[in-house]
C-alpha cells in the first residue's frame, strides 16, 4: 500500500491510497468460489452452478463489496500512519479500476484541530445554588390537582377559571364570517386562548345570554380573512361550567402509584420528581454557561465545516416537525450558535482527554435510571439502551460533559448565586 497525503486547507486533508489489484481480485475470486456452493439458480443442481454464471450474475456486486472494504481496511491504517483524527467518515474518489497493477483511491476529509493547553483558572463562573422546599411541593400538588380538575355545569355568571362554550359570528366591513351559519368556541377564562376582548366580555355573563363586542384583530391572527381587522363579534353562550379541584385523598393519590395512599408516600415521590428536574437543571445551565466562556476564551480555534454544518441543522430543526426541512434563512440565523457548541464541545474534549476524565459507571447507571423512571415501563427503557449502541453512546457523551463541567467549575473562579427552584426552572430571557 502507498499513501500520499495533502493539505487542502486549514483542516482539510486529502488522503491518495494505492493498493495492489490482486488483493481485490483474490478476495473477489474467493467470494465467487464461496457462492457457487451455496446458491441456488433456477436450472442448476446447488452447488453445481457454473462459475461463469456466478460471475455474471454476481460478479459486479460482490467486486463493489470488496472493494468498500479494502477501502475502508486502508484508509484506517493510513490514518493511523499518518497519525490523523478525521472528523467523520470521508468523501471517496474512485473509479476502481486497476492501472498498472494498482488500484487507486483518494479521499477528502476534514481533521480535528490542534488545540491549545486549556486553562480555566481565570474563567468566572456563576454557580447556581437552589434546593426544593416544602412550597416547592406544595405548588406542584397544587398543580397536580388542577390538571385533573373537572367541570360542572353551574346557573351563575362566568368567572375566571370557569369554561364557557359559545358560539359565533364576526362582521367586518366587509363580509361576514362565516358567510353562513355560526363558529363555535369555548376557553377557560384567565388562560388566554382566545382574544383578551372576547375574554373580558364572556366574564359576569351566564348560559343563553347573546353579547356583541367590538374586536381588533391582530395581524398575525390565524385566520387571513380576518387579520389586522376591527370587526363586531357576536357572541351566544351556550354552556358555564366551573372547575371542581379533586380533594387531597388516597383516591386522588393513589392515581400516581403511591399504593397506601398516604399523603406523606406522595410528597416524597413529588420531591423526588422535582429533585431530578431541579438537577437537570442546574446541570444543563452550568454547562452551558461553561460552554459560552470556553468558546469566548479560545476564539481561534480552527472549527471542523463539518461538525458546524451538522451542528447548524441540528439546532435549525427545533420545532420543526419530523418531516420538515429547515431553511436557509434558518440555518444562517444557526450557524453562530452551532460555532459556539462546536468550538466548546472540542475544548471540553480536550479538556476530558488531558484530565484523563472517563464516564463513571455509577453516574450512567444513575442518569440511565432518572431517564427510564419517566417511562410507564422503565425496565424496557433500560434494556432498549443497553442493546442500542447509539443510545448509549448519546448517554456516555452526556455524562462525560457534566463531569467535564464540574471539573472547570472546581478549577475556575466561581462565586455562589442561591436562586429558588421557580427561579431555576424559569426559561431564561435571550440577552
């Protein structure tokens, strides 16, 4: 085998590689020789199918086999040999045929960059204290209990919290709509679902009452006909129910698997709930406050295209649905987020590398169990990622960055800021 290689750019290398074509044709040959003892052709005896038919039948398919594989067999020896860390798997050129006793090959791919040596000394971090306490507890079983509130129907005026049905008509200046009959509606009061001014003249009305109100439609309303438009809305009530919390009993308790019923089973079980989101939390946003002052102190490390591009899609694909393809408006507005998480993700590693920092087994048994008790089944969940390789894989690099996290937090300046759990949990405000 003979190997030249080139630099095409700052992390860019194309690799030539040149082999003998009797390694090909023998493994070739020998594949052949394998098949025609075990195929079976419609007209031929098995094992009995002449080699020329083999050929010719399979001829063309097992030589791109083979050739893929010394492919993939060289260029990671001449990788090694070359003493190189491609980025991801590379671009081939070949047209596999053989000249003068060589088959060639080249391939393009991009290399880690050389890192400086890290020194998180100066970094100011701002370490988040927060714990769970009893009102933390209390809200959430208040909360709780309000998703599974139940409504009646009640004769008295709409108050807030209470669900009114209606039916409607809209009149602009111009048509009506519908053009023919009625839309029907119904929101909770006070949760914002539909127009603050249907909102607040639904309130202190009863069922069969008929109300007219004047609406401004906002620009981006949903329906095109009608956006950016003032308009008079008539209203019927048809239906107010009001909300009926279900009590604190074993009944109520029991639905979230405590078996006693007891008040004291199910606080524990809450508190352990909010101690793992609590956690996740202030391990998500150390990380990525770690992350921002990484990559704001090492600006020039050289970024694999790669590494960007995929990074770019991934965060341009928020939100989209399965399907959905994000666009090129939206992966620009990506690229200077995903250069930020690529440039600390390469520092970090370098920093797990150097600090000989491994996944600790019993912190994937933990983050293994946390995901898994979130699940109806949770064994199921543990053993699905046990078998797949790429889940685990996903696990390990999760860990491994919230123990690479720790270690700049314990190696940098940091200064203790305590923040309430509703503070922590709080989606933080773009700057």
């Amino acid at each position: 085998m003979q190997v030249s290689l080139e630099n095409i750019g700052n992390l860019e290398r194309r690799l030539t590689v040149s082999f003998p074509s009797k390694d090909l044709d023998g493994r070739v040959h020998k594949r052949l020789q394998e098949l025609s003892h075990s195929v079976r052709l419609k007209g031929f005896r098995p094992g009995r199918v002449p080699m020329k038919v083999i050929e010719q039948r399979y001829g063309d398919q097992v030589r791109g086999e083979e050739l893929s594989e010394i492919i993939r067999h060289t260029f990671d020896q001449a990788v090694t040999e070359q003493k190189l860390r491609p980025v991801s798997s590379p671009a081939i050129d070949t047209d596999g045929n053989a000249k003068d006793g060589e088959i060639a090959y080249s391939a393009r791919f991009e290399v880690f960059p050389e890192l400086p040596e890290v020194d998180v000394t100066s970094l100011q971090i701002e370490h988040i204290v927060a714990e769970v306490t009893d009102h933390d507890i209390d809200v959430m079983i208040d909360t709780l209990r309000k998703q599974r509130q139940r409504f009646e129907d009640i004769d008295r005026e709409a108050q807030e919290g209470d669900f009114v049905d209606f039916n409607y008509t809209v009149q602009t200046s111009e048509q009506r709509w519908p053009e023919k009959g009625f839309q029907h509606g119904e929101s909770v009061l006070g949760a914002g679902s539909v127009l603050k001014e249907v909102e607040a003249a639904l309130l202190g009305h009863r069922c069969g009452e008929e109300l007219e109100i004047d609406v401004a439609f906002p620009d981006d309303f949903h329906n095109t006909d009608l956006a950016g438009k003032l308009a008079r809305m008539t209203v019927t009530i048809n239906q107010v129910r009001e909300p009926i919390i279900p009590e604190l009993d074993e009944t109520f308790i029991s639905q979230f698997g405590i078996r006693n019923g007891s008040l004291e089973g199910f606080r524990e079980e809450v508190c352990g709930n909010l101690k793992r989101e609590l956690n996740n939390a202030l391990s998500s946003r150390l990380k990525a406050q770690i992350a921002e002052h990484l990559a704001a102190a090492y600006p020039d490390v050289d970024l694999p295209k790669t590494m960007v591009a995929e990074q770019a899609r991934s965060i341009a694909r928020i939100g989209l649905q399965e399907d959905q393809q994000p666009s090129e408006a939206q992966l620009l507005a990506a690229q200077q987020p995903a250069q930020v998480r690529v440039r600390a993700g390469l520092i970090m590693g370098e920093i797990a590398r150097r600090e000989n920092i491994q996944p600790e087994e019993a912190r994937l048994s933990k983050a293994l169990t946390a995901i898994a008790s979130t699940y109806e089944d949770p064994q199921q969940v543990i053993d699905l990622y046990s078998r797949d390789t790429r889940f685990m894989a996903s696990l390990r690099n999760q860990v491994l960055e919230e123990q690479v996290a720790e270690w700049v937090a314990e190696h940098a300046q940091c200064t203790d800021t305590p923040l309430s759990f509703e503070d922590v949990l709080r989606p933080r405000q773009p700057d």
